[in-house]
C-alpha cells in the first residue's frame, strides 16, 4: 500500500460518521509496515456501516460488506480484537464478500466506549475491555444475526470468524449459538482467570460447542501457552459432536497476531496457510 491510499483510507468514513476506516489510534501502522498490508477494495461489492438494535433499544454501530449483485452464500460473523472495527477488520470483511459471504463486524465494545482513540493497551483494558461482559457479548451477537435474518439473509448458514480478543468469544459463542454451523478462531485465549464478567472461558466450555471450531495458534505466542492448547485439544476429543469434528493448527514459530497484517508479529507464510484453512472450512460448512 503507498503512502496516498494509507491517508485516502485514514480520512474517509463509510455510513454518515458511524465507523471511520482507519487503524486504531494504539497500533496505527508506519514506516515498513505499511508495505506488507493487504488493502481489499470494494469493487463488486456493497460496504458500509449499518445500526443493528440490540436490547433495551439501544442502536449498535456494525461494518458489513456483501457481493453487490449476487445474494450471500452465507452469513458470517467477524468478532474484533480489543482495538474494534478498525480497518484492518474491516478489510478482513471485504476479503470474506469477495468469497460470496455477507460478513457483519459489530462494534462490540461502542456502549463502554471507542477504543479506536485510545493511545495505549493498558488504557484500552482499564477504560473500555475490562468493562464488557461475556453475555453483553454474546447477546450483541445474537442481536447480529436477529438483524441479518431481519434483512432476508439466510442466517441457517451462519458461521463466526474471531482474532486474539474475538478469538475467546468465538470458542465461547459456539457453544452458545445452536443456528452456528461453523467457526474460526485465530489465537484466542483459552483460559485466564474469571470473575463476575468473564465467568467462564473456551477450556470450560470445550465439551459443549454447538458447531465445530477450527483454531489456529502460534507456536511462539508469550501469551497462550502450549500446553493451554494441547489440554483444549484433549477437552475437545471427549466432547459433544460438534467439539470432536474441531481441529487445532499450531504454526510452530509464529507468534501471537500472525495473521494482524499492519503489525509487525505478521508472518506471512503462516497467515496465508492459515486464511486458505479459514476459507476452506467455512467453505465446507456453510
């Protein structure tokens, strides 16, 4: 990507204000970085931001992006990481339309606030992640699906994709989700420690996934250990159905955020095995 697309891309805005394309203001990418990002564009697709109601009436802001002339194989949910719907999300969305998908990506943390501003991760944490429930989550994304079905999607196709962050939510959501037929986590926590909310986390809930996960980890990742990812492996083989037809791939050199294209944990070999994985498994299941 040159320097003119970074600063066309940084100032617009889709959908009358709602979500800016642009990179978090925490891990805005400079310098080198900004040669290996990926930039999908929008030809042949519809794009924009939309407001999908939640409960109690309030209005949740959500990326989507769907094939402009041709109706959605499948409805796919794209769960953030803690730096929201930034572009490099919203990017991944345009990647899944331009495979026939209707991809939504809701801003999951826009009632504690906008971490996109926000300088830093300890402040991103303290002001804004470590106020947000498990079950605020995952009601918002029932809210998610609610909309697409309202808007005459077929959400009996319905699968979830998740990074770091969204990586957690997609292992708990499915085994939320009974409509879910597939789901892709890319390096999320397995377990840490729980309280009023956060409960519970994907280890305690391996045995009772409602479709199967496919998760993709780093081998070198200094936040989630091995033996984490070995010991989900053992939980899933003795499982519900849906747990024992999901698979884990271990990149063994790559670190956490493999796959984060503006951030120099990027490894690029291992982020394209990864997304032909992805693409192949929803492929199969939606």
């Amino acid at each position: 990507m040159n320097e003119s697309a970074r600063r066309d891309f940084v100032r617009s805005v889709i959908g009358g204000g709602v979500i800016a394309s642009a990179y978090a203001a925490a891990v805005m990418p400079t310098g080198d970085l900004l040669a290996q990002i990926q930039r999908t564009d929008s030809e042949g697709l519809k794009v924009g931001s939309v407001m999908i109601p939640t409960s109690g009436g309030f209005q949740m802001p959500a990326y989507h992006a769907m094939p402009a002339d041709a109706k959605p194989k499948a409805v796919l949910l794209v769960v953030h990481e803690v730096w929201g719907v930034h572009e490099y999300i919203q990017d991944v969305c345009r990647r899944f339309a331009k495979q026939g998908y209707l991809a939504i990506a809701p801003e999951l943390f826009v009632r504690q606030g906008d971490v996109k501003l926000l300088k830093s991760p300890a402040e991103i944490f303290e002001k804004v992640v470590n106020k947000v429930s498990d079950e605020q989550v995952l009601a918002d994304l029932d809210a998610a699906t609610l909309w697409a079905q309202s808007q005459g999607f077929d959400t009996s196709k319905l699968g979830i994709n998740g990074f770091c962050w969204g990586g957690r939510i997609v292992w708990l959501y499915s085994a939320h989700q009974r409509k879910l037929k597939a789901a892709v986590a890319w390096y999320g926590r397995l377990t840490t420690g729980t309280n009023a909310i956060t409960p519970r986390h994907p280890l305690d809930v391996a045995d009772k996934l409602q479709a199967p996960v496919l998760g993709l980890y780093g081998g070198r990742d200094d936040g989630i250990p091995l033996s984490q990812v070995d010991e989900m492996k053992t939980r899933l083989s003795f499982g519900a159905q849906a747990s024992q037809q999901s698979e884990i791939v271990v990149y063994p050199e790559a670190p956490h955020a493999f796959h984060a294209d503006y951030r120099p944990t990027f490894r690029a070999d291992a982020a394209a095995d990864a997304w032909s994985r992805c693409l192949s498994w929803f492929g199969k299941r939606l």
